[in-house]
C-alpha cells in the first residue's frame, strides 16, 4: 500500500533549456548581477544555479570559477555601452530642461545600480575599463572587450551622445554645455547616494531646477530677493 501524502510531493526544479555557451554566460552574468542586488551580498554558486534554473555544475562547464564569473559579472555591469544608447534614445525635440531631466534619470538610475553592486561586492572602486568599443558598436556589453588598462578614450563615444544634449542650445547657457553636464553629474551622484545626502537623495527634476535655475527667488527684473 502507497504511503505517499497527497500534497506532500516537491515540484520538480525548473530547469532552462539548452543554450549556447556564450548565451549560458551571459544569461549566469546577468543572473549573478540580479542576486547580488536584490540580496545586498555576493551570491553563491548555488543561488545563481537555482536562480537560472539550472544544475550548478553547469555554472562550472561555462566559467572555470566562480571568481571569473564575479569578475566578468563586474565588467558587464560597469559597461557604459548600455547607458550611452539609453542616451542616444532621448527625444532631441524636448525641451532643454526635459532632456537634461531624461539624462539625470538614466544617471541616477545608473548611479544606484553601481553603488548597490560595490556595496553587495565590497567593492571599494569601480573596475579598471578598457575602451569598450566593440560594446559601444553593438549597443550592448560584449565580454571579452573591456581591456586591462583605463584608456584616455574610454568615455569619448558616451561623452559624445551627452554632448549632443546641448549643442543647439549653448547659445542659451552662460557656461558651455559640457559644464552644465559635468555639473548635473557631480549633484546626480552626491544626490543620489543615501549616505552622502543624509537618506534626502534628489529626484531628477530636483537635480536638473538646481543647476539650470539655482535655488534663490528672482525678481522680474532679473535681480535677486
């Protein structure tokens, strides 16, 4: 007579479905990635495994460590190529405000993702970055493309796509435009970090009315009150 309780059966695990290897890699990047924010720590082997649906073995067919995987998980989440499209994306036509609002959103959103993987990894400085072209062409992060060494072009196509933000509109700034960028930046990432704005952060209309209006009242006259 069966002795099984009905109920008591364990679902079987999901498993994915075959991959190429270089899907399987990115498809575990993006999965150690996840884990390590929405936990706040650096995963293990077998919560990326039960994560992806997969054996854990299988994590070791495709990364010869779990340290590689950590290390190639780092440089896809650094890679500035993603951030560059979502700016090239932003509607021109908008107003200059809307656009620097647009721009101040990806950077704070940006801005926090890095800040909750350093935290999760103890990571005390970003990764050293090679110029991520390869990336930068395909609109996405392509491992093996971040090279050992900071290049002094490293940023040029993303400081490129910012640029373009501003060009018909520094005939309306007192600063050239790379100023005002480099000014929303500097407030994007104090105001959006936790413990340097004392838990206040920013929104990013907040950020962008600071720079371009300033805080104090004005008169019509364009005097001060």
């Amino acid at each position: 007579m069966s002795t099984r309780v009905e109920g008591s059966a364990r679902p079987a695990q999901r498993r994915a479905a075959p991959m190429d290897p270089d899907d399987r890699r990115d498809a575990l990047i993006e999965v150690f990635v996840r884990l390590a924010h929405r936990e706040g720590r650096n995963p293990t082997t077998s919560e990326i495994a039960q994560e992806a649906g997969v054996a854990e073995g299988t994590i070791f067919r495709v990364f010869p460590t779990k340290e590689v995987l950590e290390q190639e998980a780092v440089q896809a989440a650094f890679c500035p190529a993603p951030v560059r499209r979502r700016i090239a994306a932003i509607d021109p036509e908008g107003s200059l405000r809307d656009r620097l609002v647009d721009f101040t959103r990806i950077m704070q959103m940006r801005f926090t993702e890095v800040f909750g993987l350093m935290g999760a990894l103890g990571l005390t400085q970003p990764p050293n970055r090679g110029p991520h072209q390869a990336c930068y062409d395909a609109g996405r992060h392509l491992r093996g493309h971040a090279d050992e060494e900071e290049h002094v072009a490293a940023h040029q196509p993303l400081l490129e796509a910012i640029h373009e933000l501003l060009v018909h509109d520094e005939d309306h700034l007192v600063v050239p435009g790379a100023d005002v960028v480099h000014r929303i930046r500097l407030l994007t990432f104090s105001g959006s970090h936790p413990g340097i704005a004392d838990g206040k952060t920013l929104t990013p209309e907040e950020i962008v009315d600071t720079v371009l209006f300033g805080l104090v009242r004005r008169t019509p006259d364009g005097g001060t009150t």
